[in-house]
C-alpha cells in the first residue's frame, strides 16, 4: 500500500513513530492513531508499532480540550523516529523557528518520513517541507492554508501520500493512516480485526474524498443532486472573482430557472445568497488563521471594498470579522501575542 520509501524496514522490524505537538493540538488527532497501533502490538503478541511523544522543549503542552500531555522528549529526537507525526492547530509556530524548522529538515535528511494531521501541515509549510508535494487540507482550513501556501498543490483527498510526505485531513482520516500501517506491517487479517475493535466502518485509503458540509443543507456535498453538487463545487473554485450563475447554469449544462429550483429545494437559499454564503465561510477562514487585513480579505472573497464585507459578514456571523478575530484570540494567547497564522495581526 505504501512504498519503501513511506513505510521503512521490513514488516519483522519495529516501526517507530514521533509524534509533535503544539500548544492547542487537537487530541483526538494523536489518540486516533496512536490507540490502533496499541491495539495492533496487543493482537499480535509483539511490539511492532512504538512511538513517542515530543514537544519543541520536552515541556508538557496542552490540547485542544484542555487536557494536558507530557511528552517523554524534544523535538531533536525526531532523527531517531521513521515517521514523523505533526500535530498542531493552523496558528502554531515555534517559540524558535530557526532551531524548530531545522529540527524538522534533520529529521527528514536523517530518512524519516514527515507527516502533518489538520493544522500539523500549517508547520510543515512553513518549514518548506511540503514544496513540490500535494498535500491534503482538511476543509476548514483550505481557504487559510491557500492564501497562505498559494504555491502549494492541494488535494480534498483524506490521505495523501507523495514521497517522504503523509498529509492527513483529520482524526478519523489519522486512525485510517495507522490501520494502513498495520495492514502493510501485519496483514489485512490484523487490520481488520482492530477496525473491529473500535467498530471502525471501513479503511478509507487515498483518493477518498473529504466529506464536506454544505451551508445550511444537512448533507455533505457527495450527498447532493449532480447538478447541485457541480454548480457548488465551481462556486468554491471561483470565491476572489465570483462567476456569473448564467455562467454556472451553462459550464453544467441546466437552465437558470432549474437551478434556482434545485437550490430553493435543498438549501432553501437562491443560488447567490448561497453563493455568498460560500465566500463568507471563507472569508471567516482568513479572519481565524491569517494576519491579512480586513481590505486584503474582503477582496480575497470577491468584496471590491470593506465596506460591504463587513456589511456581509455581520450579518452572517453575528459581530463584524474584527470583533470575530479579537473574540477568537481571547482563547489563543501566546506571551500576550494574539495569534491567527501570522506573527502581527492586521485589521
């Protein structure tokens, strides 16, 4: 399933595995992976699968939940591992990023593959460790990581692998990546056996695609009328210079009035109120995990002024993007420095 170059060694050798976390990581991101490789040792009667737990320092770090996880070392023992797990919410970044990014490429020269789970590919980015590679990014972080990675191919895919480099979109898609690991390293029988376990339903692999929720519709985007599903998809394609819906109506083949029916019907919005509902969600992107000021996000989104966009966004969210983003950084505080993705906050 992986090739040499992915999954290291022979399947009677161990396999090693850092995992690196920042400040705010999601938690089920890490026991995702980490619970079925226990199982996998457990099933087999032998230690095939160890890892270890990391921070930039060594310094314990608390998660997402408040919950806080006491790593057993700093990140310099990265060059001992064979895989190496990030996991970081999309505003993480070293307290020293020169010794922390290189810490990261001697990992890599030393052979480990480098991998990223949700925000964990923002600090691989930065890095410079994803260039010429497409990575997956979980949708809630696509419209932030391709402002800030605008040289970067993407994928909606919920694994990607390409060369040393795993990219994952979230925690189900992390206990994926572990059940393949141990399909490659014990056999399809084990892998099943712990997807059993844990009542997994099925090993997604690469080339699954992303549920995505679409706004206000309870169903993801797969679950939507072709037509539907098509006009949507070029809407998110096209968020900085809007297209036209007499353009959509003719890229898909329907007529305007049908697809204003198929949009009353299943969204109980017309085409452009949804349309723009598109463009704010990722609008409120920018707002979260970038430094951009609001001028450069409004036009990001395909706003010519502020003006409106604040007009917009407030009605959609409640409180204007610069309440939003002050808001926000009431909970991510770092040595009293606000944090979206950047090191200065523009508004």
């Amino acid at each position: 399933m992986f090739n040499d170059s992915i999954n290291p060694g022979s399947p009677d050798e161990n396999m090693h595995l850092g995992f690196l976390i920042f400040p705010g990581f999601p938690m089920a991101c890490l026991t995702s992976m980490i619970e079925p490789l226990r199982a996998a040792n457990e099933i087999s009667g032998r230690p095939v699968f160890r890892w270890t737990l990391m921070s930039e320092a060594g310094a314990a770090v608390e998660s997402s939940a408040m919950v806080a996880f006491h790593p057993s070392a700093a990140l310099e023992a990265a060059n001992a591992v064979d895989i190496l797990i990030v996991l970081s919410p999309p505003y993480a970044r070293f307290a020293n990023p020169i010794r922390g990014n290189g810490a990261l490429r001697a990992a890599a020269r030393h052979g480990a593959t480098l991998g990223g789970v949700s925000g964990g590919v923002f600090p691989l980015a930065r890095a410079g460790l994803l260039d010429g590679h497409v990575v997956s990014v979980h949708w809630c972080y696509a419209a932030a990581f391709a402002d800030e990675f605008p040289q970067l191919a993407t994928t909606d895919a919920v694994i990607m692998t390409d060369r040393r480099r795993i990219t994952v979109s979230g925690a189900a898609a992390g206990f994926d990546l572990s059940l393949m690991l141990i399909e490659d390293r014990l056999g399809a029988e084990v892998m099943t056996e712990v997807a059993c376990w844990f009542q997994h339903p099925m090993l997604r692999g690469e080339g699954v695609r992303q549920q995505i929720p679409t706004p206000r519709v309870a169903a993801t985007e797969d679950q939507l009328p072709a037509p539907l599903a098509r006009a949507i998809r070029l809407m998110s394609e096209n968020l900085e210079d809007p297209i036209g819906i007499a353009d959509i109506c003719e890229q898909i083949a329907i007529s305007p009035r049908h697809l204003e029916r198929l949009f009353k019907r299943v969204t109980g919005q017309s085409p452009l109120e949804h349309y723009r509902a598109l463009r704010l969600a990722a609008a409120r992107q920018l707002v979260m995990y970038s430094n951009r000021s609001m001028r450069e996000i409004a036009q990001a989104v395909g706003y010519a002024s502020a003006g409106p966009f604040r007009l917009r966004y407030r009605e959609v969210h409640g409180l204007s993007p610069e309440d939003d983003r002050r808001k926000i950084n009431l909970f991510r505080v770092r040595a009293n420095a606000p944090l979206p993705s950047g090191d200065r906050v523009k508004t």
